[in-house]
C-alpha cells in the first residue's frame, strides 16, 4: 500500500475480510475497460450467451451475474457484479477455466475488453474493493 492510499475501515456496513470470508455468500465486482471498436459486438455476443458457457457459470457456484458498461471522461468500462454460493472458489474458477466452451467463449470477448493497470498477475479484469453493503 502506497503512502497515499486510504487505509480501509470496517464496520457494520462494510465487513472485515476475515467476515467475508466467514460469509456463506461472497460477492466480487471488478471492472475492465472495454474496445470502443468492439463494443457493439460485445453487445450481441451477451445479449445470447452461449448455453454451455450460461450451464458452466450456474456450475460453478455463480449466481445473481450481471455486467454493465458506463462511460467516464470518453473511455467505456464494464463493471460484474456475481455472488458466489460454493465452497471452493479455486476449484470452481480453474473448473470454468478449464471448460472449452468457455475458453472459446473467452476468445471472442478477449479482444472486446481492455485491461487495466493494477490487476492481479494473470487476470484479464480488476478486482474491486467492496466499501458498503446491506442485505
């Protein structure tokens, strides 16, 4: 952490890592840039998931999935949100990883997004920091 950077603060509205780790349900947003000269194919391609790729995500123990595009300062941007209800979140993502389908489905969204500086080694989108939540 940079001296700059805030130092988090937890509490009733915002959980401890060690108390979302203890949550049965565990929710991820991250964002992504997104290729204005493929935005418009992005569009189609999820406006009709791929059967095998919608099956492969409900058996890998993701629900309530969503992606949105926004626009800031000219540059489009995709934020997923999903919640995660298994018990083995490794397991669970090299399984949808491993998945031809779902690599081919991958090959066609690839070039549609742009990856943003601070992402974790080996990840196409950036995980974000969970500052608020309420059921």
């Amino acid at each position: 952490m940079a001296l700059s950077d805030p130092i988090p603060v937890f509490g009733k509205t915002n959980p401890s890592p060690e108390q979302k780790e203890n949550m049965r349900l565990k929710r991820f947003g991250s964002v992504i840039g997104l290729n204005p000269e493929k935005e418009q194919y992005y569009r189609e391609l999820h406006a009709d998931v791929w059967p095998a790729v919608v099956d492969r995500i409900r058996k890998s123990s993701i629900r309530n999935y969503s992606i949105y595009v926004t626009e800031i300062r000219g540059q489009k941007y995709l934020f997923s949100y999903f919640e995660y209800v298994g018990t083995d979140l490794e397991a669970d993502m090299k399984a949808m990883a491993d998945d031809p389908e779902t690599q081919r489905w991958w090959q066609e969204t690839d070039p549609c997004q742009i990856q943003l500086p601070g992402r974790q080694r080996g990840a196409n989108w950036s995980d974000m920091e969970m500052v608020f939540w309420i059921e």
